[in-house]
C-alpha cells in the first residue's frame, strides 16, 4: 500500500482517494502563491496552476493515487512556468535581434500619391495598384475580379486619367 500525505489523507473521504473538486478548493491558492514566488506575477502563477489542474483532470484517477498528489501538481506546474520563462527569454532575445530600425516618413510625392488614389473609385484603385504596386497583369487581374480583361482595361486608364489629372504639378 502507498503511503499517502496527511493533507492529502485530510481531503479523502471514506471510499479512497481525494475528489478533484476537493483538491483544487484546498490547494490552488497555496499552489498560485508558491509559484508566485517564483514567477514575480500572481497572474501568471495563477495561469500555471490553474494549467496543471487542467493537465491532472483528465488523469485524475491516476493521479490521485500517487503518494504525494500535490507534489505531481507542483512539479507540472513548476515546470509550465519554466518554459514560459525560457519562451519569453527567446522572444525577447528575438526582438532584440530584430528590432525595427527608424525609418523616415513617407516623402511628399508618396503622400500625394496616397491621396490621389484614395480619391479613385474603389475598382479602379484596385486595378491601379494590383497592376502597378502588385505586378499582376491584366489577365490575372481580371481573373482575380472576376471581370473581362477589357473591364480590366478600362478602369485602369480610368484610374491613371483620374491620378493624372491629380499629381500634375498646376
């Protein structure tokens, strides 16, 4: 027979092991503020325990057996916790690696181009810079709107008439 822990021992009722329900009403708050210490916030304590919960439930049976339910607890949640440490060690020394370099806001012809084309209708703005900034052709254009390849033709002649008009210097 395995020795079982007396707090675990006080939570048995008559029949055997430990209910779930009991269990995590006597040991989530004390779980939560142990790996607090560890982890410096009580959320993501909270979210590490509360994880391990999820991960025993369905092993309830099994787990409740061990001679120190608790411990297994613990060491599962212990262990979340740890790896989210090391995930945040990873991202944070990708993001120093990849920070974002100070790029100059967009020029005054770039700024005038913006404006025109948020002037076109939306079709011909579309084919404006499906074919200009996206490099499709015509035909794949017309396939992507399920149009003709004239329609395709005329609303970008439409739209360079209509930017034409807009960008030449008065």
């Amino acid at each position: 027979m395995t020795m079982v822990s007396a707090a675990t021992r006080a939570l048995t009722d008559d029949t055997g092991p430990p209910t779930f329900e009991s269990f995590y009403a006597a040991y989530f708050q004390r779980l939560s503020l142990q790996l607090f210490a560890y982890t410096g916030d009580f959320g993501q304590a909270q979210d590490v325990v509360q994880e391990a919960f999820c991960r025993a439930l369905p092993r309830w049976e099994k787990v409740s057996r061990y001679d120190d339910p608790l411990a297994w607890l613990r060491k599962v949640a212990w262990n979340l916790a740890t790896s989210r440490f090391r995930r945040l060690r990873v991202q944070q020394a990708h993001a120093r690696r990849h920070r974002e370099e100070h790029v100059d806001g967009p020029g005054p012809d770039r700024v005038a181009l913006a404006r025109a084309l948020a002037t076109l209708p939306e079709k011909h703005r579309r084919a404006v810079i499906l074919y200009h900034l996206a490099d499709l052709s015509i035909a794949q254009i017309a396939e992507q709107e399920d149009v003709a390849e004239g329609t395709v033709k005329s609303w970008l002649h439409r739209g360079r008439t209509a930017l034409a008009v807009q960008l030449t210097d008065a």
